[in-house]
C-alpha cells in the first residue's frame, strides 16, 4: 500500500474501476488520474477516499462525473 504517496503520473485510457489507497495525493496528481479517465458506457468507480477528495472543487470533480464515473 502506498500511503506515503504525493504525486501519481496517471496512465493514459483509464476504463475500468479504479482504487487508490493515500491520502496524500497531490490536487495535480487527482487531476491528472481524472482527465485520463475515459467516458464509460456504464458506471465506473473512482475511489480516492475522502481526504482525496476534500482536496478537489466540484468542477474538478465534474470531470469524472461527467465521464459516468462514481468518485467516493
């Protein structure tokens, strides 16, 4: 587990469900997971946990909702 982990080069055409367990990303390293989500034709889920997304404004976090994509 990557607790202690601040920043986090995202891959490019995320499609499925993802988890990330830190609390310590940085806002540019969420965004950046958030932009290369791809828009799902069902449901995907995006888990960041709370402190993760204490972090982000509702614009950021419209970007993968947008996508159909569930941020918890």
């Amino acid at each position: 587990i990557a607790e202690n982990l601040v920043d986090f080069k995202a891959p490019s055409n995320i499609k499925t469900s993802i988890m990330i367990q830190g609390n310590n990303l940085s806002v540019e390293s969420l965004i950046s997971i958030m932009d290369n989500l791809v828009p799902a034709r069902y449901t995907q889920v995006l888990e960041i946990g709370q402190n993760n997304i204490d972090k982000l404004t509702e614009e950021q976090l419209a970007v993968a909702i947008s996508k159909n994509w569930t941020v918890c």
